[in-house]
C-alpha cells in the first residue's frame, strides 16, 4: 500500500512537471516502489514546499500585509493588517513531506546523485524545522517523521536544541552537495549541486543570524568559519527563487488580479523609506496617486507617490482611496502570466547578513563593501528581470548608471555616523528585498531588530490578547490536543506558563 501510494503521488506530479520522460516507468507493476525515481519525487516535495499555499490575488494580496509592505485599502479591511489573522494558528503540514523525501533517499540508493538528494533531504527538514519553529516556538524536531518507527507522539523539542538540529543537518547537507553531482527533479536551481551547496551555507548564516539574541561564541565561530571558507552564492545567478511560466498550473499568483490591486496600496512605511534614499524601485512597485497627478506632478516624480498608514481605520482608507491619495501597487503584477520570480533567499540578503555580523563583531571585513555589493544586486535584479514591463515603470527605469550613482545622500553608507545608523540602513536594503514576496522575513526581522519602525495604534488593533503589542507567534494547531495532547501541554506549560498565546515570547526573542 506504501508503495501504491507513492505511485499515485507521482502521477499527480507530473501534471506540473515540466519533463514526463521518466512516465513509462509508472506503467509497471505499481506494487515494486523501485520503479518510481527520485526525480519525481522531488519535483513534488519541492513545489509542495515552495509554492505559495493559495495562489490566488486575494491571498496574495494578504500576504502583503502582516509585514507592512503594503495597506488593504478597501472599506472592509483585512484582520492580517492590524495584528490578527483569520486563522491565529501555525501548522505541522510541512512534515507530512518528510515521508517522501525519505523515499526520495531510498529510490536513489545506486543512483550517482544520492548524495545530493540525501542533501536535499536534509536542507528540507531543515528549511521546515526553521519556518515551523519562528511559527510557534518550541516543535517536534528530532523525532518529526518517524511514524514508521512507532513515533506516532513526537516530543516537542526546546527552542535552542532546534535550532541547533536545523544548523547540523544544514552542515550536513553542505557536505552531501559537496560530494555530490548534479541531479534531476529540481525546479529551484536547476538540479546544480554547486549551487544548493551555497545555498545551504548561506542559509546557515540566515539561521544564525535569526538567533542573533542568543547565539553563543561557537556559533559566531561558525559564522565566520562559513564566511571564510567562501562558498557561498556569488551573484544574483544563485538566488534561490521559484520561477512561474505562462501555464495555468504556475502562473504568479497575483496574475489576472485587477480588481484586488484597486484596493491594495503600497505602505507608507514603504513609500517613504525608498523616497528617503531616492530609490528607483519605488516606480517598480508602486503607481503615483492620483491626486497628486491630478495636482499637476509627473509619474517619474518621487513627490508624486504617497504610501497608505496601514494603522489608519479601514472606512478612512478606503475614503482616501476613492479620492486618489495613495499610490496603489503597479499595475505590471497583474499582467504577465508568470510574474517576478518569488525570492526565498537572494545573493543580496546574504551580502546584507554580512554586512550586519560585521557590524557586530562576528566577523572581520568591510561592512560598507557587503552593503554596497547587497544593493547593487538587488538593483541589478530589477534592471534585467523580464516582468519588470518598460511601460509600467513611470519613466524611471533603473540602468546600469543609475546603480553606480545610487550611493548618495541618505543612501550612501553611513561610515562615520553610529553602529545602529549603519545597521539600520542594512535592515531596511534587507525589508525592500521582501516587498511582495509574500513571506513573513520582515515581520520577524522586526521582531528580532525593532527596525523599521511598524506603528501600532491600539484603537485599530485586532490583536484580541492584547491590542498594545505586536504579536509574537502563531499558537500551536488545535488538532495537537487530540493528536499528541501530553507533549503539547508539556511545551505550552514550560514555555508560556500553560497560555497558548500569540503574544507570548518564544526563546529566539527573549
């Protein structure tokens, strides 16, 4: 039965799947699970993992908000805008997939790549472990995934012990890639082991960062050990992205999405920020308002775009909406099927997290070289993608030029000002990587720095615990209380004194 249902896995893969050449090999005997090869199974992990979980402009649009990139601007508003959630829980969904990435292993037993699917297994486990424990706090990590080894009720383990699992199957990993040799299935980098194997020291400089309040010295050790042994991601060609196509199956998710991007405005957060250091993504991400054109001011005119306060009730939104006062998100996201790629971790964040644990003494080098080099890629990106239509960009389209003038004014790195001016220019190049990307990083970058400033107005809040704080997690899924109820409780009552609460403080912030 195991086996059938691998094969059935499969053959929905390859609906999405980009290559059916391996498809005669379903059409043998279903119950020999030999049959079925590594590659298809992990197209299917890694689309289950890196897709966004509903692609449609709705969600999309939602998934803008938390982290204040962008203002619902509707006379409805969306709860994910003032600090609450239609659904305040976090989710073990992702070790579902830990069954078929052990399979993954074991249908490449005398395959030459096996070593780079044992390291894609474990960069896996760990990616999952990594977002599953920001989610909520302490989880299942060294147990997850061993039902079939009669482990039906994994122990929740610490917070730290997490964290340090996530960082040894990283290692681990690295050294799979390192030994390994290129290989099929892989819709992210192509199948290059050179390059997963940058990625998964890369990510561990992003782990240890996360944890920048409780890291130990042996950990910054290992920071600057990553750092100087030099293999990580060299340019924008190792970003770690998942591209969409002109199909139906993988079109960007905010495609065809008109009428949501009437009522989906760029923050004022946001807005003001790229203004302040005359940043041209701005005319990338953002349409000038209305009234301001009405008013008599050009499109390529900073002065023409203004950001929507996301604190602002959802009727006074939704009254300046109408009036033309803020400037919606660009019309360019709604039109080419597949859209800008969706950026999990850039060459540009990584020369950023240097950047930073330079600042605080982890590791030698220059700063300003890793802030310098972090902008220009991620001006460079913008300057070459395809999505980026000519047409859309307000007369202000960033060329090579540009880039090599952009570090003037408040954009120039501040090296004769104050560590925490330096480190703040830093977090907000690092908050413009994210904007509608749809993911959490800069909400828990602001969890972890403070930077940039999120505004809170009680009066709006619909954090229900507590409308005068930011909330903290999500809390646990409620199907633990049936499924594994004595280790649930156990983590609930060692962590957050028997409250299962989103303002509680997990160990990564404390």
């Amino acid at each position: 039965m195991k086996a059938i249902n691998y094969i059935l896995i499969v053959i929905f893969t390859l609906a999405f799947a980009s290559s059916c050449e391996n498809f005669d090999t379903l059409n043998t005997n279903p119950d020999v699970p030999t049959s079925v090869s590594p590659d298809l199974l992990a197209t299917q992990v890694l689309r289950s993992t890196f897709r966004f979980w509903n692609p449609n402009p709705t969600d999309w649009g939602t998934a803008q908000l938390f982290a204040k990139h962008c203002t619902n601007v509707s006379a409805g508003g969306n709860p994910y805008q003032y600090y609450s959630s239609y659904y305040p829980y976090g989710g073990f969904g992702w070790y579902q997939n830990l069954t078929s990435t052990k399979r993954m292993v074991e249908f490449a037993d005398g395959n030459p790549a096996l070593p780079s699917y044992e390291g894609l297994a474990l960069f896996l486990k760990a990616y999952w472990g990594y977002y599953t424990t920001l989610d909520m706090g302490d989880i299942p990590y060294s147990e997850a995934g061993k039902a079939e080894e009669g482990i039906s009720q994994p122990k929740y383990d610490k917070q730290a012990a997490v964290f340090e699992g996530i960082l040894a199957d990283l290692k681990a990993a690295e050294l799979k890639f390192a030994a390994g040799v290129n290989f099929q299935g892989d819709i992210m980098l192509g199948g290059n082991a050179l390059k997963w194997r940058r990625l998964c020291n890369a990510f561990q400089l992003k782990v240890l960062q996360t944890i920048s309040k409780k890291i130990t010295p042996a950990q910054k050790a290992r920071f600057a050990e990553i750092v100087t042994a030099g293999n990580l991601m060299v340019d924008n060609a190792d970003n770690f992205q998942l591209g969409y196509i002109d199909n139906a199956n993988a079109s960007h998710p905010f495609w065809n999405g008109e009428n949501q991007r009437l009522t989906l405005a760029v923050s004022k957060l946001m807005v003001d920020a790229l203004k302040n250091v005359k940043d041209r993504r701005l005319f990338y991400f953002a349409e000038p308002a209305a009234y301001k054109i009405a008013g008599g001011l050009l499109e390529n005119d900073f002065a023409a775009y203004e950001g929507a306060p996301s604190e602002l009730p959802s009727n006074t939104l939704d009254l300046n909406r109408a009036a033309g006062k803020y400037s919606l998100v660009n019309k360019r996201y709604t039109i080419p099927r597949a859209g800008d790629p969706m950026l999990i971790l850039t060459y540009g964040e990584q020369c950023f997290i240097i950047a930073e644990a330079i600042e605080e003494g982890w590791v030698s080098g220059t700063a300003q070289t890793y802030y310098e080099n972090g902008v220009k890629a991620m001006l460079d990106y913008y300057r070459t993608l395809p999505s980026s239509l000519p047409a859309n960009l307000h007369g202000m389209a960033i060329d090579q030029t540009y880039i090599n003038n952009y570090f003037t004014g408040e954009a120039a790195f501040k090296v004769t000002g104050t560590k925490t001016e330096r480190l703040q220019q830093i977090w907000m190049q690092r908050y413009f990587i994210d904007f509608f990307q749809g993911n959490s990083s800069g909400y828990r970058n602001f969890l972890r720095t403070g930077y940039p400033n999120f505004t809170l107005d009680p009066a709006t809040s619909l954090n229900t615990d507590d409308p005068k704080v930011f909330p903290k997690r999500w809390k646990y899924p409620t199907d633990e209380l049936t499924k594994n109820p004595e280790n649930y409780k156990k983590a609930i009552d060692e962590q957050f004194d028997g409250f299962d609460g989103v303002n509680k403080v997990p160990w990564w912030i404390q």
